[in-house]
C-alpha cells in the first residue's frame, strides 16, 4: 500500500502545471518591473526636442516661455503628424529636416538627401555595393517617418549611380511631432530654495542657471523670475539648452514584439530577411495569455503525449517573451546605466537592440539555409557505397573551414566579394560547416546494419531506407550537430560588422573602437541570450523531430 501511495505521489508531482506556473512568475515580475518610471541617461540617443516661444513681463523680472514642442515622455505617440519637408539637403546643412537628419546620421558615406512628397532618394559615396546600402537604409527611413512600413518600397536606380530611392504610396511621407508636455501638474516655487526642495526637474533648472530666482512649471509653459541684469537672448537660450539636457522618463514596461521572416534576393543567392513589429500590447498581457494556455495544456494533453502542436506553443512563447525585451530600449538604457553610471552613452545612436538582433538573425538564418542542406547533402553522400572514397576529402574540405579563423576569412573574402552581407555569409557556411557534416555522418553510420538488412528484407528501396529508416534513426545526432552550428554562427556572426553586414557586432565594433564599454555590453548580452534561446529552441525541435522510440524516459 505504501509503494502505491508513493506512486501516486511521483505522479501527482510530475503532473503540476510547472508551465502555467513559470509564466504566471513571469507574468508578476513583468508587470512589477513595468511599474517602475526610469530617467533615461544617454544624452547621445535619447536627446530633448524642446522648443518655445518667449514672452517678457513688462516691469518684472520674469521671463515666460510657451512651449510649442518637445516632451519628457519617451515612446508617447505623436499627436502631431505634418508632411515631411521637401528639398535637396547636403550633409552638415543646418536647414535640413529632422527625416533627413536622422539619415545622415546612420551612414557616414551619405552625402545628399533629397525629400519629395512621395520619395526620399539618397546619394552616397562607397564602394559597398548599392543592394546592401539598400538593405541597410530599409530600417533608419522606416523609423525616421511617420508612415505605415507597408507603404514604403525601397530600390535601387536604374538611372544613377550609386542612389537609392524610397517611395511611399501614401500621398506624401510624414514625420511625428509630439505634443508639449513639461509636468503632469503646476508645480510653484517662490523661491530658489523652495525649487531646491522641489521636484527633479526644479532641482536641475536652479542647478544649471544661477540666474533662476523663482520658478513656476506647467504642462506647456514655463514662468521665471530672474535676477537684475540678467541678459535674456543668452538666459532663454540657455533654458532651452537645460530642458534639452533634463534626461526624458521612460516605463519599464515592454511591449510584445512580433517579426517577419521572409524570402529576399541578395544576388546572386537566396537570404532571408528579418522585420520585427512592434504590437503595442503590454508584454504582460501576453504571458498571462500563456498562462491559460499552459493550464490549457495541462488539463488536456498527457505526460509523454505531447505533440508537435504544444511543442511549437512552447518555442514560438519563449522566443517571443526574449525578443520582446530585446526591442525595449529603455530596459538596455536602465541595465547600462546600472553598469556604468558614469558613461555618457549607453545605447548605440545607429539602432536599437531589436533592429541590431533582426539583422544578426538575417546572417544567421541565412547561412543555416546553406549550411544545413549542404551539410546534409555532403554528410549523406558520403555514407553511400558509391561515394565513400570522397569521405576523407570531405573531411578535410570541412575541417579546413574551421581550421582557418572566421575573421580571416571575411578579411580574405572582402576584397574578392566586396563589403556587406556576402563575405560575412561565406564564412559563417565555411565555419558552420564541420558539426553538421560530422554529425550526419556519424548518425547515418550509427544505424545498425541489421536494421538496414531488415529494411532491404522487407523490399524497401534505397531511398526509401535512407527517408525512412535511417535518418530518422540518426535525427537525434544531426540535430545535435546542426544546434552547435547555430549556436556557433550566432558568436561569430558578430565579425561581421567588420565588413559591413550589420548585426549584433555593430556595437560590439563601436565600442572597441570607441572605448566605450557600454557598446560592447549592448552588443555582447544580447547576442549571448540569442544563443542560449537558440539552442533551447533547436533542443524542443530536437524532441519532436525524435521518433518516440527512440526517446527515453528518466
């Protein structure tokens, strides 16, 4: 009676809803962390955009200033969307719009910007070619406009050289301006003492003038009293100076992020492009939406029975969960900030984490799509009577990827290739190579020769032996094999940024060529989390692509 007792009780133990119960963890800690209002520090990233028109107190000492733009409310959507600016601008042009401001910004090689209501095109002087220069600009143009990202198409003129324009099928592009807000409530001090005393944003406007003597906030207007002989076209211009330097305030709440995975041509080979979407739904709705979908499970599906459905649950919600925290910038600005008070900049002024990681997993994904189907390809080949003399060949050719280091390779492929995605591909497939060729031979080679005869005996064909017989015996290996690939690529894919293919190594580079610690950090955390999420993932498609016989349980 007793063992039965226990029994149930191993039983009872293993059915909790383990599942339901970590994401309803993560779902507290989400929501409490995003209770948590942050000052964000990097001046470089998350500059002020304030401005105001001034009015002088006939008689007294006060000078008022009527804001008409500009905001402490980092992420608020715009309320103010206005038609882009048109004109040819020219780099270092003072008259240039905020749009092609923030492109100029991204590339140093752009030289003229030149804003039509429907087109944007871009000049630039590299010798990358024009394919990756697009590819690179996709990104900065959709967050420097306002409008939708399905409106807008990107190419390369046929009529110039070195060009490129983007297009909009909405009437014309549009840039966001955000409403005036200075403080939630008036905030009143008689005093330069009282504004001491006071509220973060007083305590900094009296510790950067000594001119202020009174001071009084509103949402949109801000009255000074100030001292005698003060002079006020350098007192005004240096309040706007100081509202630009007050740091803005930022939830730690994320949202749920989302991303595309498409097809796209980079010639002359197949590659696959990343777009993450942003949702604009709180991260903790969601993972409370996986905690009714884990008790769902629980109550449904059977120890052992889990199927290829639940299991797809079960990778799509944790990769989502990760990738939604890479695409809040805050959260990387208040963890940098926590490692190095003193940097001045923290987030890389190119991109965000989330843009970076998109375009880490067009390398990484891409090169798997070759890695993997030439590595099976080979690794099968190889094991067949007729074309095991080439298996020492084999051996060495893929050897030999791993034997020669991954920056050299970029370094020796630059030249031939040219700069941008190719050379970095190429040796992500020459490094990538080795554990999923070795891998699939030594699975194909660990089916038993009896259960080939077997196979023969019952008059399968080759193929048919090969399909279904003997790499789903060696499905677990090849698997093993092609997660270390991954993980592999997904490190060396940040040597890429030397070449210019973008990705996590962009900030990585940044900071070693910088001094800038923070950078490397924003580049390296992200990238060692995107491995680790990689190989749980490959792990769970381990497990369902395992026949059930061969799987043992502990």
């Amino acid at each position: 009676m007793s063992e039965a007792k226990a029994k149930d009780a191993q039983f009872s133990g293993r059915r909790l809803p383990y599942g339901a119960l970590m994401w309803l963890l993560a779902t507290l800690l989400i929501f409490a962390v995003g209770q948590q209002t942050v000052t964000l520090h990097d001046q470089e990233k998350f500059i002020g955009d304030f401005d105001f028109t001034v009015e002088h107190v006939e008689g007294e000492n006060r000078l008022i200033l009527n804001l008409t733009a500009g905001t402490f409310v980092y992420g608020l959507t715009p309320e103010v969307i206005l038609p882009t600016p048109t004109g040819n601008f020219s780099r270092g042009d003072e008259t240039a719009p905020e749009v092609a401001r923030k492109l100029f910004d991204t590339l140093d090689s752009i030289t003229d910007i030149t804003i039509e209501a429907q087109t944007i095109t871009v000049l630039y002087d590299d010798d990358v070619e024009a394919e990756q220069i697009r590819s690179r600009l996709r990104r900065p143009v959709n967050n420097a406009v306002a409008n939708d990202r399905g409106t807008i198409t990107a190419k390369v003129s046929a009529t110039a050289d070195k060009t490129i324009v983007f297009s909009t099928s909405d009437d014309h592009f549009q840039y966001a301006q955000y409403q005036p807000a200075l403080v939630e409530s008036i905030e009143d001090y008689d005093s330069r003492a009282a504004a001491e005393a006071g509220s973060e944003l007083a305590r900094f406007i009296v510790s950067e003038s000594r001119a202020v003597h009174s001071l009084r906030l509103e949402p949109t207007r801000l009255t000074l009293g100030y001292a005698e002989g003060t002079a006020l076209e350098p007192f005004a211009r240096n309040l706007r100076e100081i509202l630009n330097d007050f740091h803005p305030q930022a939830s730690l709440a994320p949202n749920l992020w989302l991303l595309t995975a498409a097809p796209e041509i980079i010639p002359p080979l197949l590659a696959i492009a990343v777009e993450p979407l942003q949702t604009g739904l709180p991260l903790f709705i969601f993972t409370l939406l996986m905690v009714a979908v884990e008790g769902g499970i629980y109550f449904v599906a059977h120890e052992g029975k889990k199927n290829l459905l639940i299991h797809l649950v079960h990778i799509a919600s944790v990769f989502l969960l990760f990738w939604s925290i890479f695409g809040h910038e805050p959260l990387w600005d208040a963890i940098l900030h926590g490692i190095f008070p003193t940097s001045a900049q923290l987030v890389h002024p190119q991109g965000t984490v989330i843009d970076f990681t998109a375009q880490h997993l067009e390398l990484v994904f891409t090169s798997s799509i070759y890695i993997i189907s030439v590595g099976l390809f080979l690794g099968v080949m190889v094991t067949r009577e007729n074309f095991r003399e080439f298996l020492p060949l084999v051996n060495n050719i893929v050897n030999g990827g791993q034997t020669v280091p991954t920056l050299a390779i970029v370094a020796i492929m630059a030249p031939i290739i040219g700069l941008g995605f190719m050379p970095a591909l190429v040796a992500l497939i020459a490094y990538g190579l080795l554990p999923v060729v070795r891998n699939t031979i030594a699975g194909v080679e660990s089916v038993s020769v009896s259960i080939v005869d077997s196979a023969r005996g019952m008059g399968m064909t080759s193929q048919q032996i090969l399909l279904r017989v003997e790499l789903p015996i060696a499905s677990r290996i090849i698997m093993a094999g092609i997660r270390t690939s991954m993980v592999i690529n997904i490190g060396t894919a940040t040597l890429g940024a030397f070449v210019g293919s973008g990705g996590l190594g962009i900030p990585i580079a940044s900071g070693l060529s910088m001094t800038v610690d923070a950078f490397i950090l924003l580049g390296a955390i992200p990238a060692a989390l995107l491995a680790i999420l990689t190989d749980y993932v490959l792990g769970r498609l381990e497990v369902v692509l395992t026949p059930r016989g061969l799987l043992i349980e502990t």
